[in-house]
C-alpha cells in the first residue's frame, strides 16, 4: 500500500509538471510516426490500430486507435471541463474585465490561422498544376479544391500543456503575469476549440438520444452535489452520456466537458477546496500520462507511402505550418493591439503588448485538439495523415521559435532585475 502511495504521488508529481508531461508527449507523437513508417514495425502497428474492440451487435465496436481518440481522450477532455468550470468560478476568466484582452487573443487567434490555410490552398489550386480548382497532394495524388479546404479548422486550437511546457523550459525568468495571460487565452481557445467540434464536426441522429444526454447531465449535477459521492453511480452515469453523445451523432469527448462544466467549484461541506478542482487534479495524472500520450501515440501513426522531405512540400502540410506558426501570432498580436490602442482595454499590469509576442509564437503549438480535428475534418486517410503531419512539424517549428524568444526575452528581464539590484 505504501508502494501504491509513493508511486501515486511521483506520478502526480511528473503530470503536474509541464515540461515532464509535454516531453512524454511529444515522444509518443514521435514513437507513433516512427513505428507506422518502419518497414519492420509498420505492418504490427496498423494491425493493432485496426483491432476492433467493443460490444457485439451493438455500435459500440471500434479500431483501438479510434478508442484512443473518441474514448481515451475524454479523460482529457473531463479534465479541461473542469479546470474551465473552475476557472469561470474563481480563476481568470471569473472577472471577464480583467479577462478581456486575452479572451479577445484567444478569438484573433482562432481566426488567422483558417484564413492563412484556405489563402495558401488557393494559391496551391489556382497557380500549382494539374489545373486550376486541383491540389496536388504527396505521391501525385489530386485532389479537388473543395476537398482540401475542409482542413481549415485543424490549425485553430493552442495546446495548453505543450505551450506552457515551453515557458516552463525557456522562461524561468518572465513575470508571471505573461503565464497568467498565456493560460487565459489558452483555457478561452480550449472553449472555442470544443464549441468549434461541437458544431463543424457532429453529425446530428434521433432527436431522443439529446433527450438521454440531458437525462445524465440532471443526475450528474445531483450526484456530484451530495455530501458523500457515489463514485460507482457517477461513474456509470459519465459512461451512459458518452454513449449517448455517440449515438447522437456528436463528438463522444464533449460528454466529458459537459460533466465538468456541472461540477461544483465552489467549496461545499466545510471541504477544503472545490469539489472540480479536486477531481481535476486527481485526473491530471491518467490524463497527463496515458490519455494524451497514448492518442498522441495513435493520431501521428499514420502510414505514408513514402515518408520522405518531400512531404513538407505537400499544400495541406504548408498550408497547416502558416496557419500555426505566423497565424497563430499574427491574430493574437493583432487583436492585442486593436483591444488596447482601439478598444480602450488595458494589459496586465506591467505588461505592454509587444512582450506578448514569445507566448503568442507558442499559441502556434497546436497538437492535442489539433490532431483530433484532423481526423474528423478529412473522409481521405491520406489527406488527413498530411494534416497530422503538418500538425506535428508546426508545433515543432513553433516550439523551437518560441523557445528561442522566450529565452532571450527571460534573458533581458534577468539582467534588468540585476540592474535594479545594483541601483539599491
């Protein structure tokens, strides 16, 4: 039992850490590419992916890599659920004034990088061969205009551990108002990025399975309320409003967001501290360390004919690397600067616009909510296994970018607080 502790709480301990998980999942996400495109492991590896699993006779029987995403990742989502119930209640976004700025980021951010992609799609389809209206994708392939565009929410969500895993790594110097400012427009871009799948990417069945999702929402809110929780109870409630929420056609991981959302956040009982964050800190280790890794895992092993430099070249690869690594920036910047020279509204203290610029290059970070919506955005496997991989080398790219400023920014402020020293 004392074993159990201890382990329990060194992997507490490394989820809580920001570099430590974002490191583990980004090599997955390479693990994953790698063995899909080994000629010695590849045919291993998307034989497992393809297992089906579930409940015969039932819809309830998918590939493991599709559990991995639908199933899996709503331990991740119910986390998110959380922490943003939390955050309205008594966090950053519970005083929408002093949120203002960076909830507007989080908008502009969301905005730029759509345009940027379908900018560089057309100028792929209208000067690039076979003919005007065509893309020419990896492997000659060609694909029609309308087709490749559908891609355009991939490159729209920030990943909020792998972002602030770069501040944790570069930026041990910086205020901690730009890591406040970075994790408001981070939890508004995951609320966005979940109203975004919620209505582009469900397509909508039997009007009575809505009926059951509410149905599991008014007991949920109930359960959780009482004084002594009935874990097993919950537990199956949370797993009937997923089913339900796969039966009517919209994404399964939202029924852990709504069941956040319905979380007490404020101290009941004499309890110490808020019933949602409680949960969500004792969910941040299996979300941390084998919900993320594990997708992230299954959502870069994807299978290319020919994986080579030649894939950067790709119009939906380009197209994604844009969007994330100067759309991303570009909206964030551009809506801080109107908000405060047009809009009236005020930066933190301490801050002026122009630090922001390092953070916002590590808004390009996509990753997570991006490789979800990349595989519901494309019916083409290879078109979205081109998505993916645009995911992947532009949160590469704007990881590296924004490390690079960030350290050099963390570096100015260390010597302007030595200064500061000196002049006492």
């Amino acid at each position: 039992m004392n074993r159990l502790k201890r382990f329990g709480a060194a992997a507490r301990r490394v989820a809580e850490s920001d570099r430590i998980s974002g490191l583990i999942m980004l090599s997955f996400a390479l693990f994953g590419l790698i063995f899909a495109n080994l000629p010695a492991t590849y045919h291993v590896f998307e034989s497992l992916a393809e297992t089906q699993v579930g409940i015969a006779g039932t819809n309830l029987v998918l590939p493991i890599g599709h559990w991995a995403q639908d199933g899996l990742l709503t331990v991740f989502f119910l986390t998110v659920g959380l922490d943003l119930k939390q955050e309205l209640t008594t966090g950053s976004l519970a005083n929408p004034k002093a949120a203002a700025v960076p909830m507007l980021c989080a908008v502009g951010g969301m905005l730029a990088p759509p345009v940027l992609f379908s900018a560089v799609i057309m100028l792929f389809s209208r000067y690039a061969p076979p003919a005007p209206g065509w893309v020419t994708i990896t492997g000659g392939e060609t694909v029609p205009f309308a087709e490749a565009i559908q891609g355009w929410a991939v490159p729209t969500a920030t990943d909020i551990a792998f972002s602030l895993a770069v501040l944790a790594l570069f930026a041990k110097a910086l205020p901690g108002s730009i890591r406040a400012f970075l994790m408001t427009l981070a939890t508004v871009d995951d609320l966005l990025a979940i109203i975004l799948i919620a209505v582009f990417f469900s397509s909508l069945n039997a009007w009575y399975w809505f009926i059951g999702i509410a149905a599991c929402a008014v007991v949920w809110a109930f359960l959780v309320r009482l004084r002594k929780v009935p874990w097993l109870l919950v537990g199956l409630v949370g797993i009937l409003a997923w089913v339900m929420m796969f039966e009517a056609g919209v994404h399964p991981t939202l029924a852990g967001v709504l069941v956040g959302l319905l979380t007490p956040s404020r101290e009941c009982y004499g309890e110490a501290t808020p019933r949602a964050e409680r949960y969500a800190g004792k969910l941040q280790p299996i979300s941390a360390l084998i919900a993320l890794p594990v997708f992230a895992l299954f959502a870069t092993g994807v299978h290319f004919a020919e994986l080579t430099p030649a894939l950067m070249t790709s119009p939906i690869v380009i197209g994604i690397i844009v969007a994330l690594v100067v759309g991303k920036p570009l909206g964030i910047m551009v809506t801080a600067w109107l908000a405060t020279h047009v809009g009236g509204l005020a930066m933190p203290k301490g801050l002026r616009v122009r630090d922001m610029f390092p953070a916002a290059c590590a808004c390009g970070i996509g990753f997570t909510v991006s490789f979800l919506i990349a595989s519901l955005a494309y019916a083409d496997a290879e078109l979205s296994a081109e998505s993916r991989f645009g995911v992947l080398a532009a949160s590469l790219i704007a990881a590296l970018i924004s490390g690079i400023l960030l350290s050099r920014q963390s570096r100015r402020y260390e010597l302007e607080a030595a200064d500061d020293e000196r002049r006492q």
